[in-house]
C-alpha cells in the first residue's frame, strides 16, 4: 500500500489496532505511555519517524519506507 501522508498512515494504523483487537490500553503499554499520550500520537497530523517505528514494532509490524523518483521532470 502507498501512503502519502502521516495522516493515511494513521487510519491505517487505527485500523490495524481494530483488526487485532488491540486497544490503546494494550498499546500504551507495549509503547510505555499513559493512554492518553498514546491517543494524542495516534491524532496527529505529523508524527516522528520514530514515533511511527515505535507503534509499528509495538504492533509486530515492520515500517519500510521508499522513496522513489517523481515521474515529473519539474522539481
């Protein structure tokens, strides 16, 4: 799947979380958060790389990035 935005990332994430029957109570711990910090990352529009590695390992999930040339000749 290709996400252009952390925003799409997100949903998919909360998606995911529901799929496994996961609540943020579960992945707070596994994150070493309260529930209420891990609610506020799963809302924001940006979030950290980090961040988002941290919630994937946290979900036995592996984040892959690529980054690839544009099909434009403009920059």
């Amino acid at each position: 799947m290709i996400y252009e935005n952390t925003k799409q990332i997100l949903i998919y994430i909360r998606q995911q979380l529901i799929e496994k029957d996961m609540t943020i109570k579960d992945l707070s711990i596994q994150l070493n958060k309260s529930q209420s910090a891990t609610g506020q990352l799963l809302r924001q529009n940006n979030i950290t790389l980090e961040s988002l590695n941290d919630i994937c390992i946290a979900m036995n999930y592996k984040l892959e990035i690529n980054i690839i040339p544009n099909d434009s000749k403009d920059f």
